[in-house]
C-alpha cells in the first residue's frame, strides 16, 4: 500500500488453517461475496474487533466537554416516541 505521501506500508499475512462446518463456510462465502469482500478479510476484521483492548481512555475533546450537560431532559422522555412522531409528521 502506498501512502499520499510515497511512503510504502509492507503488511505481512500469515496463513491459517480452521476446521468449520460445512454449511457455514457455504454461508459466509455468499455473504462475503454478496458485500465483495473476502471471506479471508471478512474474519480477520471481526477477530481485529473482538481482541482489541478495550479502550476506556478515549480522550473527549474540549468541544465535546463544553457541549456536555447543554440540554436537560426529564428522566422519563421517551426519545423512541419522540422521534416516531417526527418521522409521521413529516412523512404524513
């Protein structure tokens, strides 16, 4: 891969062999193949997702900090409710 800047990222795969359920495998090739990518990519992004640390120390920005406690709304306001009956008003 070749950045904007014409430096090149070398990424090294390595090869590995799983044991799966026939019809499983024949499942996840259609879905892959149904949202063009590779069944290959398609589990090395899902197993990047379940052993990433977790990451608690998200920094908030100062504008997300400043925007923080801005709007009060009662314990109970349903937002569900709230936003259906947008929707039906402008959709109606």
């Amino acid at each position: 891969m070749v950045s904007l800047y014409g430096q090149i990222e070398i990424t090294m795969a390595t090869k590995l062999t799983i044991k799966l359920d026939n019809d499983v495998i024949s499942r996840a090739k259609r879905y892959a193949q149904h949202r063009k990518t590779s069944l290959s990519k398609m589990i090395e992004s899902y197993l990047d997702s379940v052993t990433k640390p977790d990451s608690d120390d998200i920094e908030i920005t100062p504008l997300v900090k400043s925007l923080s406690g801005v709007i009060s709304l009662p314990e109970d306001y349903d937002y569900k409710k709230d936003r259906t009956e947008y929707l039906i008003r402008k959709y109606s």
